[in-house]
C-alpha cells in the first residue's frame, strides 16, 4: 500500500518534465531525433536494446507468414535498426519515418549497405503512402510490399491509428502483408514508468529523456488493432504475445521488458 502511494508521488515530477514536449507529435519527433545521442545498449534511445534478442523472436513469423519476394516497408524506422537486419530476409528494405532527423540518423547508421534506404513521410496521410511508392519504384519495386512495424501505432492517438492502418492497405495489395508489434502494457503512465525503473529519487536517463520530449504512449493490443484494422478490410493471419526489449535500464546489460502484441495482417 505504502509503495503504491509513493509510486503515485511520481505524478507531479512526471508532469513536469513532460510539460515542455511540443505539443505536435511530428514536431516532437523531430526534434527528439535531432537531439538525442547514441544509439544502441549503452545509448540514449529508451526502445533500443542493442540486441537482436527481439528480432530472433520475430523471425518465426516473418519468414513463415511474409512473402520474401518482395520488399519490405519498416514503417516508423527510427534509427533503422530493424531495417538493417530486415535485409537479410527480403530483396529491398525501405525505411520511412515522420522524422527527417530519423531518416538522417538511419542512413548515416547504413552507410555502406545495399539494398536499404530510408524516406521521411507521415504514414498517417495519403502524401506519406505515395512517397514510399515512388522510393521503391526509384528502387525498381512496383506493386505490393511488405510492411514491418514496431512501436509506432502505441504512440499515435486513435484516429492517426485508423489513418495509418488504412494506408498500410493501399501499400500491401493483395501479396504483401503486415507485422506489426507494440507495447500493450496492461497499467496507467506511472506503472509503465516504474515498470521501467523510475523511483521518487531518480529515472534512468534514456527514459527520461523519452518523458521529456514525446507524447505519453498508450498501449495496442487486440482491441486496440480490431478498431484500426476493421474486419471488412482485414484478416488476421495470426497473433499473441510478444516481449519488446528496451535498452538496459535498471542493470548495466540487461534489457528490460515490455509485455507486448504482434499481429500478421493481410488486406482482404
Ligand atoms: C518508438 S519509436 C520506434 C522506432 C523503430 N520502429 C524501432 O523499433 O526502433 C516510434 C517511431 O515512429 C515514428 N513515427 C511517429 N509517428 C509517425 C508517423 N505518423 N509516420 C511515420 N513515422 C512515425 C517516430 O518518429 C519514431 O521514430
């Protein structure tokens, strides 16, 4: 009882430091990754583990339920860190992300690759569908893709949700499908934030920074992807729980863990 009262004393401390993120998500973004430093364990990024623990888990799915084909969309690529291990498994990996300071990052981590590249576009808008179509027939791809996802629809209100999910089914056509995987922590802001290692005395840096600069995540799990990806448009090829592994926050080399969702979705 006690330790759930002083948890709550988290409150004001938390509402303050998020006070001064831009209220525009694509501003905060941006900024974010124009601001943020390294990237990997020991790195700055809260959702970068450093390891491919994550991905191993997620291999089983992808190359079983995902024609390898054809290319692959990492829709809000980050750093492009699961970009550049998609390439071992399709023929092309295009990264896009709402942040040009992402997309910046992303290919200066890529430098010397081949077969990926990165755009920046708002997935939530027609605009954005149309600029990954014309990279990919830049690339010599035209048609359908594939579209990996990863903590990205936990971080959008509920209609930029339904917006992107309705994007995703003009990019997938009739053989590509779709990963995706989110955070679906089943507790309110201070129980995700402790989860993670936050106390009244300190919060590890990466999260702090996190709190800082972006929108306050929700979570996605099954009810939230049934209202995005209506049944009428979609089917679910499978689904369940998946563990997303953050950068370590509360030892020096292990990650801390998220209960999470995955979902193989392919338009009907
Ligand atoms: C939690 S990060 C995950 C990054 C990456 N998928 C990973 O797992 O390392 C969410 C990413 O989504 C991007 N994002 C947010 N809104 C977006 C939008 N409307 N269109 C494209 N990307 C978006 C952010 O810029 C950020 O890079």
């Amino acid at each position: 009882m006690l330790s759930a009262l002083k948890k709550y004393l988290l409150l004001p401390k938390l509402a303050k430091l998020s006070s001064n993120a831009p209220k525009d998500p694509r501003v905060a973004w941006d900024q974010y990754w124009g601001r943020v430093g390294a990237t990997g364990a020991r790195g700055d990024v809260l959702w970068d583990s450093g390891s491919d623990h994550e991905l191993q888990a997620y291999l089983e799915h992808l190359t079983r339920q995902l024609d390898p084909n054809i290319p692959i969309v990492d829709v809000g690529c980050g750093s492009g860190v699961f970009s550049r291990a998609l390439v071992a498994y399709f023929p092309y990996v295009l990264g896009v992300d709402v942040s040009a300071n992402a997309v910046s990052r992303a290919a200066a981590e890529s430098e010397g690759l081949e077969r990926v590249s990165y755009v920046a576009a708002d997935m939530t808008a027609p605009a954005g569908t149309r600029t990954v179509a014309v990279a990919l027939a830049a690339a010599g791809f035209s048609g359908e893709a594939n579209i990996f996802i990863r903590g990205v629809f936990h971080v959008l209100k509920r209609p930029s949700q339904a917006a992107l999910a309705g994007q995703l089914h003009t990019l997938v056509g009739k053989r590509g499908r779709v990963f995706l995987s989110e955070t679906n922590f089943r507790g309110n802001p201070i129980q995700y934030v402790s989860h993670l290692g936050a106390t009244l005395h300190s919060i590890p840096g990466p999260l702090e920074k996190a709190i800082r600069a972006l929108p306050i995540p929700g979570r996605f799990g099954a009810e939230q992807r049934r209202r995005a990806f209506p049944e009428a448009r979609w089917d679910v090829v499978e689904d369940g729980p998946v563990t997303i592994e953050t950068r370590p926050l509360t030892s020096v080399d292990r990650p801390e863990q998220i209960p999470g969702y995955f979902a193989v979705l392919q338009a009907r």
